[in-house]
C-alpha cells in the first residue's frame, strides 16, 4: 500500500489528529472514535509515547505503529489489553519503571475470543524493560470465569525481553462451567533474560484446561537470571525452537518442566538435553533431546 492510499482511506485514522491530557488519552481517543465510527485502523506517530495508564484497544480495532513508534510504559500499570477481534502491531513497547509488576500486553477470556474467524492477532513487536529490573510479564493470557475463552489467536514475530514471566497463558478453575485458554499460536517468538520465559498454568482438561497450544520457531537466550524455559500445565501442547547457552544458568537443575497436570504435550528443542527436563506429568508427554 502506497502512503498516498493510506493517507486517503477513510478507514485510517491518525492518533495525531486527537487531543488528550495524557499520551494514553490522546491514544484512547483516537481508538474510541474508530471504534464508535466503524473505522478499522488507528495509527501512531513515529515517536515515543510516555505512557501512565492502560490503553484498552476497542473489539473490531487495529492500533499500528509507524516504523519508529515506541509506548514507553511509565508507570506500574498494564500496558495495553486487546478485545476479541482487536489487534496490535508494528511497534515497540518499553516498560520505564523499575519493580514493575504488571503485564504488558493482556488479553481476558470475558471477551470470549472463540471460534476460528476470530480476527485477534498481534504482530511484529519488540516488548522490551529497560528498567534495570527483570520484572513483570510481557503477554498474559487470562481466562477465570464460566465460559471465558482465549482460543484461535495469533502472535507472530514478537521479541520479549527482561521480563519475570516472558509469556504467561494461565487458566483458573471457575466457580461454575469451564475456562480456556486453548489452540492459540505463536510463531517467530524471541525471548531474552526472563526468568521463566513460558508458562502454561492450568490443568489437564476441564473445568480449566490449557491446551492445543502451538509454539514455533522459538528462539530463546537465556542470561544469568533465568531461572527455567518452560513450564507446563495442560495437554496437546506443542512447542519447537532453539535455546541458546544453557551453561548462561545459574543452576544445574531442570529447566524445562512437565506438571503433573499434563499430558500429550510435544517438545522439539533439541538444544536442551535430557537432565535438564523434569517431566512430573503423563508418559504421553514426548521430547526431542540432542
């Protein structure tokens, strides 16, 4: 697509063009009026956003960054939360607060994100702290509550760095019904110094399953401060890629760790050898060593 034709769709709108008292309100509001008009794209400027609150990307809504966007992350809050059908690519977001607590980017199973056409994706982003703390969750997603899901999204080349969980899918058994967190991928994924860079917490199956998720072509560095690759709850998981320097660790322990609450679940990274796996789950759990 040519600038010229971005510049003339009507279905673009620029978060330059909005006013608000803080950058996340001016971010807000150009989201909002999308939203409400039934516009699909809302662009950011190339420049930095200094961010004190959580930006919500409305159902329905693309927020894009320019080639040099940057939301820099403020304040202990969660940066941005994504709606069923919402997306978020092309930028970089920047965590500027040390001891952060929060998640970056979260997605909540009450928006219900099910079925195959759901159109929630995000994409081509670096997601960085660079508060001099490892600390924090770069992707978090939650389902708790009867009927909330997170199945069928997609993430694709997305670099998460410094982080105390790099990427945390968790599902909590509801007071009634069934919560998922199911059959969600992510592709061209890049971690660096997280302590536990993938998390799966759930149980094997229902009422609060964590399952049918697919990780692919991984590439994970860890540092001094990691202290494990992955965890896993759930079933029918599958995950391959390449871990990088294990001898980086500073411990000799497992770093890759089947639950007892799992089953069935494939791992494909060859870089890890085998006493550096703890599998406490079933004998349907199957790994690939060197």
């Amino acid at each position: 697509m040519e600038v010229g034709d971005i510049a003339d769709n009507p279905n673009i709108v620029y978060v330059e063009d909005f006013a608000g008292s803080t950058p996340q309100a001016k971010i807000q509001a150009a989201i909002n009026f999308a939203y409400t008009n039934d516009k699909k794209t809302v662009i950011a400027a190339n420049k930095d956003y200094y961010m004190t609150g959580t930006v919500i990307i409305k159902q329905g809504v693309k927020l894009r960054g320019s080639y040099g966007t940057r939301f820099v992350i403020g304040a202990n809050v969660r940066g941005f939360e994504a709606e069923k059908d919402a997306s978020l690519c092309d930028a970089s977001i920047m965590v500027d607060y040390r001891g952060y607590t929060k998640e970056v980017i979260y997605l909540d199973g009450k928006y219900k994100y099910y079925n195959t056409w759901n159109n929630t994706s995000l994409n081509n982003l670096v997601i960085v702290n660079w508060s001099g703390t490892v600390s924090g969750t770069g992707i978090h997603l939650y389902s708790g509550g009867s009927g909330h899901e997170i199945s069928f999204v997609n993430f694709t080349d997305v670099k998460i760095v410094a982080f105390a969980k790099g990427i945390y899918l968790k599902a909590v058994k509801p007071a009634s019904g069934f919560a998922y967190v199911n059959a969600n991928r992510f592709d061209k994924i890049s971690l660096d110094d997280c302590i536990d860079n993938i998390v799966l917490e759930g149980s094997e199956t229902i009422p609060n399953e964590c399952s049918g998720n697919s990780f692919t072509n991984l590439q994970i560095q860890p540092t001094r401060n990691t202290k494990r690759i992955m965890t896993i709850q759930g079933q029918v998981n599958k995950i391959d890629g390449i871990c990088w320097e294990l001898h980086l660790i500073q411990h000799s322990d497992p770093v890759f760790i089947f639950k007892p609450e799992s089953n069935n679940n494939y791992l494909d990274m060859r870089t890890i050898p085998p006493n550096r796996i703890l599998n406490s789950g079933k004998s349907g759990n199957r790994f690939e060593t060197l």
